[in-house]
C-alpha cells in the first residue's frame, strides 16, 4: 500500500484536467504532474535513492517541490521536509539526524536534471506501516524530533479529512501555506489531490493575492494569522468571500475575537480544527452543525480521545493517523506513550458534555506560580476580551517570591494598572498578572505559533531585585 498509489488512483480519469492554477493564469494538469513526478522518480532512482532512505528537501514551495514529495512517495524513500527558514547551523543537526541519500536546497537543478528521464511509472510497494515522511515538530520549546509519519497515518487521515470536510471533486482549493509543514504539505495538498480537483497554487500568503483569487476558489485552510491579515485588509468584503463554501483553521489557536469578526464580516463561520505533526488532524468542528467559537470539535472517525485527570488534563489520543514514534529517539518515543498505547500530546484541555474538546493550554506551558497552577490559556482569554486588548500571551519569569510570576504581553493600547485592576475582577489573585507589558507583535513561528520560549528569555530577568 504505497500512499502514492492510492493518491494517483484518484487523480481524475481526464488528465487534462487543471490540478494547480498559478496566478499568473498558467496551469499545471493533472497529466503533467502525473508525467513530473515519473520524471523526478526516475532522477531518484538514477541518484541511488532506495526504499527507506531519506531524502531532505529544504527548499522553497514550487511545482517542482511538490513533485519531488510525490516522486520520493512513489520509489519508498522517506520525504523530510524541512523549514526554509532554518539557519545553515540549523540544518547541520537535521542532516545529522536523517542521515539522507539525497538532500536538495534548491530545487532548480533537480528538477532541470529530472526533464533529461523518460517517466518512470513503476510504483514501489510499501506496507501501511512504511515510514513515508518524517516530520520535525516546529517545537516552540526543546529540541526537534523527527516525527515518523506511515503511508497508513497519511492515507487514513486524508480519507477521514475528506469525509469530515464534504470535500469533492467540484472544490478548489486556496492553496497558499508553506509545504514544508503537516498543515499545508499533507493536510491541504492531499484533499485535493484525493478528489482529483484543482488547486490555487501560491507561493505565498499575501491578503491582496488571496483575495483577487477568493472568487475562483470554494475552500481555504489556514493558519489564524490568514484570517486576521485578511480582516485587516478593507477588500475583504462579503462579496469577496462569497463564492466560499468553507474557511478552514489549524496550527494555532483561533481567538474567538477573529471568529466572531469574520462572521460579522463576511457571514461564514470558520471552521476550526486542531492537529499536530505527530497526528496529523485530531478533531474538528462539524461542517454541518454548530461550529463552537473556541473548542477544537470532536474527535475524527477513528480517533480514540481522552483526557488524563478529572476535568482538565493532557489529552491523550489513539488512532489510525497516529504516528509511530519520533525517528531514532525510541526513549522519547516511549515516554510520550502510555502503556496502554495512547499518544500524550501534550496539550492540556476538557471535553464538554456534547463531547467537544476544548483546548486551554500546553502542559509546557503550566505556569506554576507560589505553589498554584496556572494555565495561561484561561488569563489570555479574559485580557483578550477586555477593551483595547487584541491579543495577549501570557507566561511565566522567575519570580524572588512565587517562583513563577504571571507575566501578561499584550497587543493593544492602554494602562498596565488598569488592566491589571480589570483583569483582577475575573480572576484569582494569584492568577491575575503581575505585570502587563505592551507590544506591538509577538514572535511567532512559521505557523503563526505565539513564541513564548522567546518571550520567557526576553522577560527573564523583569523580576530580578
Ligand atoms: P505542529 O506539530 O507544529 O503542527 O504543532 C501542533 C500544536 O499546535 C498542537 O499540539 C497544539 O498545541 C497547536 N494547535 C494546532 N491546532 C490548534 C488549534 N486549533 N487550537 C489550538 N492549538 C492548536
């Protein structure tokens, strides 16, 4: 069962059929990609690439990439994606850890060299439980481990997603997320490549680019930062978003702000759901019924969900789209597993009595301040509800006294006293924060992740005497 077998087998019986439009008015069919991805397969073959080797891929979002992942796919090597934006230094440590047959920074020379091969069509058999691509997690904190990820979870998931999604052979997909990523590599790509339909290939997000193709396109997934710029943006009308049958969320909490905005704004709810590197997608809002501002949703068929302590705890998942371990890591493998086989995913959430999954926090992220527990998700979501607040991240510095002092970065405009004093009215004293700091962004990662390590080093020493 090799993953590109089953994604080709669904590739539309007209080929000629457009598989990614550029917006330059350009088209790429589903026949030239199906004769670039031979192509490539037989530059990887002429290169010495086996089953089970790895090939590196740090190089920029283009048609030759994506047919790269589908060539490496189709002879059993094991794609490894990694962030264009990682340093030489950086790398150094991926390239140790992978130790790949082939590692390409720049994809022009390959795919040059790959135009010189007759296709090669020949499919390499693979079981389910094959690694086919492994997958650093962007890691916010510690070191990044490979995640491996089967030709079994990537399928499973795609089908599960398809089904949730009402996704069809009618859509058009906004593509327009990095592919070196779960969100925009597997999760977007494979939707569409899965129903034979097209795609809206850009090679960036820019709000302007997104919205003269919103008209054209039925489906967008996206990270929060998407759909905050596209608000920001005075073109993002109603008529805009009109032709859309669904605008997807992941990666990165939506705050409930956003959602409530877009509703205002363009009259759709964005669905949100939640996924990981190691799981591909978990959970997701329902695309018919009621999308929840702020929960995750319920669990995808076939995924096992639940939640380690009383009410709120680490949530804990079993499934088909769960990955087998992090690459040449089995202790940090094991200690991630519970004996009984659930994956520890290190987010800390509830479940309501409808089953909805409510995420409030990282089990990393845990302030622990004069002995209490304080999850920061719960101080964020109080201070971004106050006047002038747009966002907030909220962590933990030494503190003398508490070990930990409640330190709140914010978004907006006002007086630290004053919030301070409205945020008392909600919460505990010893959870309200010690002091609130005004910014004008936060760091984020690639995916829109809130860097708090960043933040943590930045404000280490605020309470030093
Ligand atoms: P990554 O492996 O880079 O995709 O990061 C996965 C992490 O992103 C998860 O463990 C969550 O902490 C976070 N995440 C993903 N989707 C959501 C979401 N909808 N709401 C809140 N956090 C999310």
């Amino acid at each position: 069962m090799n993953l590109y077998a089953l994604i080709q087998s669904r590739f539309p019986s007209d080929r000629s059929k457009p598989c990614l439009m550029l917006p330059d008015g350009r088209a790429v069919s589903y026949a030239m990609l199906e004769q670039g991805v031979g192509r490539a397969a037989a530059k990887l073959r002429a290169d010495g690439v086996k089953p089970g080797d790895r090939v590196a891929a740090q190089v920029e979002k283009s048609v030759g990439t994506l047919m790269l992942y589908l060539a490496t796919l189709q002879v059993g090597a094991i794609y490894a994606p990694l962030n264009t934006a990682y340093t030489d230094a950086e790398l150094d440590y991926f390239i140790a850890d992978l130790e790949p047959r082939l590692t390409i920074r720049d994809i022009r020379p390959f795919a040059g060299a790959s135009h010189a091969f007759e296709p090669d069509f020949v499919i390499t058999p693979r079981e389910a439980g094959d690694t086919a691509a492994i997958i650093y997690t962007s890691g916010t904190t510690g070191r990044s481990k490979g995640a491996m990820l089967s030709h079994g979870n990537l399928a499973s998931n795609a089908e599960a997603l398809i089904q949730t999604w009402g996704y069809t052979a009618d859509d058009v997909l906004l593509h327009a997320l990095p592919i070196f990523h779960v969100h925009g590599l597997f999760i977007s790509l494979h939707c569409a490549l899965m129903t034979g339909s097209p795609m809206i290939w850009l090679a960036k997000f820019d709000d302007a680019e997104v919205i003269a193709q919103l008209p054209r396109a039925t489906v967008m997934m996206g990270v929060p930062t998407f759909y905050t710029r596209l608000l920001a943006n005075p073109d993002f009308t109603r008529e805009a978003a009109s032709h859309m049958r669904v605008f997807i969320s992941g990666s990165a909490p939506l705050l409930e702000g956003t959602f409530a905005e877009f509703e205002a704004r363009t009259g759709q709810r964005i669905l949100e759901r939640y996924g990981m590197s190691e799981a591909i997608i978990i959970t997701s809002n329902p695309l018919e019924g009621d999308r929840v501002p702020g929960s995750v949703g319920l669990p995808l068929p076939g995924v096992e969900l639940r939640i380690a302590g009383d009410e709120v705890g680490v949530i804990e998942i079993k499934g088909p789209s769960v990955f087998s371990g992090y690459w040449r890591n089995p202790e940090k493998t094991a200690e991630e597993f519970t004996p009984d086989g659930f994956f520890k995913t290190g987010d800390v959430g509830r479940r309501d009595a409808d089953g909805r999954v409510w995420i409030t926090g990282r089990a990393k992220d845990l302030i622990i301040s004069g002995g209490y527990n304080v999850y920061p998700k719960e101080i964020e979501l109080v201070l971004d509800a106050l006047p002038g607040v747009t966002e907030s991240a909220v962590i933990g510095v030494p503190h003398p006294d508490f070990g930990e002092g409640v330190v709140a970065v914010v978004i907006g405009a006002g007086v630290e006293s004053a919030l301070i004093a409205a945020a008392r009215e909600k919460l505990a004293a010893f959870k309200t924060p010690k002091r609130v700091l005004f910014v004008d962004e936060l760091p984020r990662n690639a995916m829109g992740k809130v860097q708090k390590n960043l933040l943590r080093e930045r404000y280490r020493d605020m309470f030093k005497t």
